[in-house]
C-alpha cells in the first residue's frame, strides 16, 4: 500500500539521525508505517545506508544501530 507523505522527508531525516541515541552511537527504532509515510522505505534505507548504520526490522519496528561497528545476532 502505497502511503501519502505528510511533510518533506529532509526535515524528518536530520532529526531522527539527530537524536541523542544516534549520535551516541546507539539505537533507536521506528515503526514501519511511520516511516513510509513520513519518508519512504527507499529513502530511509539509503540513509541508513549512507551513514555506515545497520538497518534490522523486528515486527513492525526498524531498528537502527546507529554504528558502523559489526553486528552480532545472538540468538
């Protein structure tokens, strides 16, 4: 399903990736509808992807390690 954006997707994209957990190098998540509608799967995937950030989705959450260090899924 095809979802309407509601603002400009730049807006959106420099605040997400300002937040404290990112910029810590921690991690922060966000539902999946939410963020087709306010950006677009494509766009965030390349954003994700631009800083050297891993992109997991758990349900209907992403999840984003925001460090470019390895990633291990335990179990």
């Amino acid at each position: 399903m095809q979802m309407i954006r509601t603002t400009a997707p730049e807006p959106w994209i420099a605040e997400i990736f300002s937040a404290k957990a990112a910029l810590r190098g921690g991690v922060i998540r966000r539902d999946v509808d939410w963020v087709e509608r306010e950006v677009g799967h494509d766009r965030f995937c390349h954003e994700v992807r631009r800083r050297g950030f891993h992109l997991l989705r758990a349900g209907r959450q992403y999840v984003i390690v925001c460090s470019p260090d390895p990633v291990q899924i335990l179990f």
